[in-house]
C-alpha cells in the first residue's frame, strides 16, 4: 500500500534519511519508532508530500487517499459534530451539489453514491468517534472556540479518524489525550480497515494495536514483523549477534595482519603474506554496535523523612470559585512510600486534586492535614512553557546553588542527565525531552517527601521513559502520578485512586479492569450518540428509515428487539475474549498468523456489532413510535 522507494532526504547538510526502502502491506496497522530528532515526524511530512526528499520517492496506489491529524487546531464557530463530518470531503462535497443539482440522471448518480458511502450514518459514526474521545452530546454541539487548545486536537484527531483514508497517519496521538482516551483509541485502531502508520512511544499502545514495527536507526529504515515486544527481543537478538561476528572478524583481521607484518618481506612467504593482505582489503568491516546512550533520571531521596502519613484528607473539598467545589468528600491519606496513579477522564478534576496536594489550592471545606515541613514537589507539562527561553540549565543550576563552585554545579548538572554539549545551551534550544529533563532537576533537586507527576511522558521516547520508570521505582519519596502511559503505570505504582463523580476515592480493580469500564462506557455513550444524531436528522441528510407502517406487530417486534440484544452480548463477549487474546504480546511472537486471524475477526465482530446496533435502533424507534405516537 505504501512504498518507500530508496529515500533521502538532508536538512542543513545534516542526513536524516539515507537511501531507506521499505514497503508496507495494505490493511496492516505499522507502530514507527525512533530515538526523538532522527527524523520520524520528517518522514510523515515526506510521505504527506509536506516537503521534498532529494532522492527517492514515497507512493501508494492511484486513488488511494492519504490522512493524517491537522497541524492546527479548528478553532472557529463551527460545532464539533460540523467540524467532523466536514472531514469526509466526497460527502460534503454531494450534499452540496445535491442542493443545486437539477438534471435528473445527476441528482440520481449524486443519490446513489451518498448511499455506497454510507452518508447516512455520517452523523452517527462522527458522534461516535468524538464520544470515545470524551465529548458528550452537549460538547459535540457547542462551537470549537469554547474548548482549549488540547480539547480542539482530540477534535482534529476525530476528524482524522472519521475521513477513514486508505492510509492514516498519526504523530504521537496520545500526547493530548488522557488514559481513557488512549484507551478506546488503542480499541479503535486494532479494528481500523486501512493502512495506518503511527509515530508513538506508548509502550503499551505499540504492544497491543499494531502488526509490525518500523524502525529508524542510523538513517535507516527497518521493518519487523510483531508488536515492540517482539520487536525489542529481535533487535536485541541482532546486535549481540553483529558484535559477536564483529569480535570474531577482528581476531581474524588482527591474525591476518600478524602474518603480513611478519613474513612480507620473507622471499618464501611473500606470496601467502601478499595474498592475505588482498583479503584484508576486500574485507567489509562489520560496523560496531552504535547504542545512544540515554542519560538515567534522578530523584533525590527525602531530604527531611516525615512520620506518616504524610497528608490525611478528611471530608475535604476543592475547587476555583467559592461554594462551586470540583471536588468533595474526600477522605484518604498518603503514606511516605506510596506509589498512586489517578484515574479518570480529562476535566474530573485529576489537576485540581495535583494543585491540593501541593498547596497551590486550599481546602474549601473539610481538612488536609499535614506536616509544616512537607516538601511536595509538582512536574506538570505547561511548566515547559514558565521556563526562561534566554537562560541556560547552568544559569538554573546557579540559582539552585548559590554559593557552589562552577565544578560544583557542572557535577550536579551531570547526575541530571546535563553534560557539557547541553550544560550553556539556551533552554529554546533544548528538545523537549531535554526541557522535561530540566523541570524534573528543577522541581525534585530539594529532595521532597512528595512527587507529583501530571503527564511527565509527553516528550519523552521509549527508552526515556524506562529511565523514567527506575528512577522512580529507586525514588524513596510517595509519588503521585497521573498519565495516559499504561506501561508507566504499572511498572511504577502499586495503588489506584479513581477520579470521578466530583471526588477522588480508591480504586480496588486493576487497570485491565478498568479499561473494559472504560470501554463499556464509551459503547453506551456512542449508543447514545448515534440514537441522537438519527433523532436529529438534519434536512439535508438522506432518509435512514422508510415510514412506520399502519400495523405492526408488537409481539412480534418486541422478541426481535431481545435477539438483537441477546446478539449485540454475544458479539460483545466475543470482542472481550479476543481483547485478552490480542493483549498477550507473546501470541506476536509465537503464533503471527495466529494474531493476525484473531485481528481479522475482531474487526469482522465490531462491523457485526455496528450493524446489530444500528438495526437495534431503528427497532426500537418503531417501537417507541408505535406504542407511543411520533415524538412532538
């Protein structure tokens, strides 16, 4: 579906993309990994016909359609739902012209096509993507400018998504989403028909949602058949394979040339000696191993231990405007080695929670107790934004350490992961993993009792992230951590506290729990969408439904409707059965073609369930119309 075609492409003289050739098979859902700043997003843009490559070419099949996420967020006066279905250009496109058109072999041609693309259902599939990324019936009809930046992107992602083009690409989707955003997504692109090639460090969403792995390394492009787990062991596989064929051709090298050294100038040997020394010269070294080094992340310990438990919160409430509290009764405490993940949607209140905790809001009501010495040190993503751009990490470090000496101060910017190339280098010119490098230094360098992490990962590459994951399992302060990073959350906390209802209350499940809570809501929800966007029926849409006959059989209509149902549980227990399956990486590994054919017939479900749904609508619409009369 996708060929890539000896490709590459410099910027300022630098190479990012070196004669790369790969192709990747129609229907199959590729995770693109890559240490940050080797090129991966310039590929997309590549691809995209963005910008140009210097040799080479990347194509796809005449008519195939290429989509991917808008740079910019829509922001205008449109509403959410007009913002996605505006995303499938060939709908809008004829129910405009149906509105003029008057020949009637057009009208009739124009009829037909919105009925092989499925334009009906427009409304109610749009709803449906925007519900599974936490938009409710009320949001999808208010206008794009009344939601932040963040809200707008997942609408922009939305719109990617409803577009179905034959090859989707996305770049790190997840980062403006949260853990149940990423969950449904992670379910939405394991049953996507198309090609889709997407840029992520989400361990998890790599493991679970993708076929195959492409790589980036060395300005070379490399595919690997599995999810990153099977990836990572291949790779690994690899490399000590290539430095022990590198070990064994030095000795043999370092053999050969003992023998040259030793007899070339012997009349007796200097055949044999010159012969040798040809073979040194058509020998192609094997290349050392080139592993990039990822610098460790460092929490100091506490600097002053507290007795626990460190905070107790006692029927206590919180919030931005008196007597309007976000939060309310809540009753928990935090102990001196407490792991804790917040759940819960984006806009429950997971920050306002972060902002108590850390004293940058007071209790409305209730109680926080706690000790006046407590030390809570707060990382969160906007910070990136409150750095100096014209200082340096070392101007930082100065501020920290006053009266340290400058070899001090270079010693402690080192344990932080700072050596000299990136020690004098203007925070604007820092990545942003290396800003998120900063803030860490700058927010734990006082050893607190505390550590709140609000969505630490979003610059940071997977083998950041696992520095991330032991320098906080080696932290011996509590840690509080909220994050859309599955694999983040279990390797680093051992308690759930969920983020719901206007309070904040432990959460006795683990997350494979909670991702199929996740995920029944977001069926209901999308269950409700599609109800009221048929209800809706905007007059320039086809009709769905032909007219409620005079008669109808109730008994009859009703045992229908309980098949449909009974049908809509069988399908779904068999879409849960198959998750487990396709959640074990080892099947990658093992038995390829074995999960390949399950993710085949997940998808085949989720179409049969669709369908079963929509067919469950439209029986109980006659129903409700039939025993109750049209609704006014």
């Amino acid at each position: 579906m996708l060929h890539i075609n000896a490709l590459t492409y410099r910027v300022e003289g630098r190479l990012l993309i070196d004669n790369a050739t790969v192709a990747l098979p129609a229907g199959h859902t590729v995770g693109f990994v890559g240490r940050n700043g080797t090129g991966k997003s310039t590929l997309l843009k590549l691809i995209l016909g963005q910008i140009q490559a210097e040799t080479g070419s990347c194509t796809v099949p005449r008519n195939a359609r290429i989509g991917t996420v808008a740079q910019e967020a829509p922001s205008g006066s449109e509403t959410l739902i007009e913002v996605v279905l505006e995303a499938d250009k060939e709908r809008a496109s004829l129910l405009a012209e149906a509105e003029t058109a008057t020949e009637p072999n057009r009208i009739a041609d124009i009829q037909m096509r919105l009925a092989d693309i499925d334009a009906h259902s427009a409304p109610a599939r749009a709803a449906s993507i925007l519900a599974g990324l936490g938009f409710n019936d009320a949001a999808q009809n208010e206008p794009c400018s009344a939601f932040s930046g963040g809200w707008r992107m997942r609408v922009a992602l939305a719109a990617a998504l409803f577009a179905e083009p034959d090859v989707l690409l996305l770049d790190e989707p997840t980062n403006y989403l949260d853990l149940e955003g990423v969950i449904w997504l992670k379910n939405y692109i394991r049953t996507y028909r198309h090609t889709v090639l997407i840029v992520s460090h989400d361990r998890d969403l790599l493991n679970d949602a993708v076929s195959a792995i492409l790589h980036l390394e060395q300005c070379k492009l490399t595919l690997y058949q599995g999810n990153y787990d099977t990836f990572d062991r291949i790779r690994r596989e690899k490399q000590a394979l290539q430095m022990k064929m590198k070990r064994k051709q030095d000795d043999a090298r370092q053999h050969m040339q003992a023998f040259v050294d030793r007899f070339r100038y012997k009349a007796s040997k200097a055949k044999q000696a010159q012969s040798r020394l040809k073979a040194l010269e058509k020998m192609e070294p094997i290349a050392d191993v080139i592993s990039d080094r990822v610098s460790p992340f460092l929490f100091p310990e506490p600097a002053r231990p507290i007795n626990p438990p460190l905070v107790r919160f006692e029927k206590a409430a919180v919030g931005y405007e008196d007597g309007k509290p976000i939060l309310r009764n809540i009753d928990l405490r935090i102990d001196g080695d407490d792991r804790i993940a917040l759940l819960g949607a984006n806009g429950n209140g997971k920050s306002t929670f972060a902002k108590l905790l850390c004293g940058r809001l007071g209790v409305m009501d209730g109680h926080m107790r706690h000790h006046k010495k407590l030390n809570v040190a707060y990382f969160a993503q906007h910070q990136l934004d409150e750095l100096n751009p014209g200082e340096t990490p070392y101007d930082h470090f100065v501020e920290l350490m006053p009266d340290a000496t400058e070899a001090q101060r270079r010693s402690k910017l080192g344990a932080y992961g700072f050596g000299a190339h990136l020690t004098h280098n203007k925070v604007e010119t820092l990545s942003g993993g290396e800003k998120a490098r900063l803030l860490f230094a700058l927010a734990a360098f006082h050893g607190p009792n505390i550590l709140v992490l609000d969505e630490p990962t979003n610059h940071l590459d997977v083998a950041a992230r696992e520095a991330l994951v032991h320098a906080l399992n080696e932290y011996e302060g509590a840690v509080i951590l909220i994050s859309h990073d599955r694999h983040l959350i279990e390797a680093s906390v051992d308690r759930l506290w969920l983020v719901d209802d206007g309070t904040v209350k432990a959460y006795d499940g683990d997350l494979d729990g909670y991702a199929q809570l996740v995920l029944e809501k977001s069926r209901t929800a999308r269950r409700e969408a599609k109800k009221s966007a048929r209800a809706s029926n905007p007059a320039n849409e086809p009709a769905k439904s032909k007219p409620v006959p005079a008669k109808v059989n109730l008994v009859h209509l009703k045992k229908q409707i309980q098949q449909s149902d009974s049908k809509m549980l069988e399908l779904q227990e068999k879409i849960t059965i198959l998750d487990r399956a396709l959640a074990d990486p080892q099947m990658y590994a093992t038995q390829p073609k074995k999960a390949a054919d399950f993710a085949k017939l997940r998808a085949k479900l989720a179409e049969d369930l669709e369908a079963t749904e929509l067919n469950w609508l439209r029986m109980q619409e006659t129903f409700d119309t039939a025993t109750n009369g049209p609704a006014s």
